[in-house]
C-alpha cells in the first residue's frame, strides 16, 4: 500500500477513538485522484496503470483488509490526493 520514495516516511498511528480502535497508515508518496480510492477496494487493483507502474504487487491489500475489516464489524477509509500522499484507515470495535 504505502508508496512513498525511497528513504520517505511512512508512519503508523493507533488509538482509541470513540468508533473502537484505529489504525492509520499513511505515506507521503505520489498520492492518488479521490475519485479512484473506491475502485482500489477492488480484488487485483493498483494506482498505477499496468503500463506505466514501477512498483509490484497484486493488488489485493487493501481488498482483504476492507473483507477483513467487515468480517471484524469494522471498516476501511481511505483519503488521498493527487501530490498529498495517501492514507488508510482500519476502524475496528472495542471489545
């Protein structure tokens, strides 16, 4: 998931919050169209096109951890923008 360049951060928070836990993932990579976060929840998925990418992966993350998510009553949010980075968050119940 995370795409940030080489040597660029990428950090992880957790916390309490009043839905259950979070955990935030974000990188300060190209970042991506808002309009194309929904299709990235898709089984085999990427930012890039097939053409064009220099990365690799399958592009199922994000599609098991939102099955994942669901299975857990919990969710998966994505935000992102063209030059801002992108960012995932999984919102799971408190026990």
């Amino acid at each position: 998931m995370a795409h940030s360049p080489q040597g660029g951060l990428i950090s992880l928070r957790c916390r309490l919050g009043d839905s259950g836990v979070e955990i935030e993932i974000e990188d300060r990579g190209p970042g991506i169209e808002p309009s194309q976060l929904q299709r990235l929840r898709q089984p085999f998925e990427q930012g890039d096109d097939a053409l064009t990418r220099s990365s690799e992966g399958a592009g199922l993350g994000l599609a098991i951890t939102q099955l994942l998510a669901r299975a857990m009553n919990g969710q998966l949010r994505l935000r992102s923008s063209v030059g801002a980075g992108f960012k995932a968050i999984l919102v799971l119940p408190s026990a």
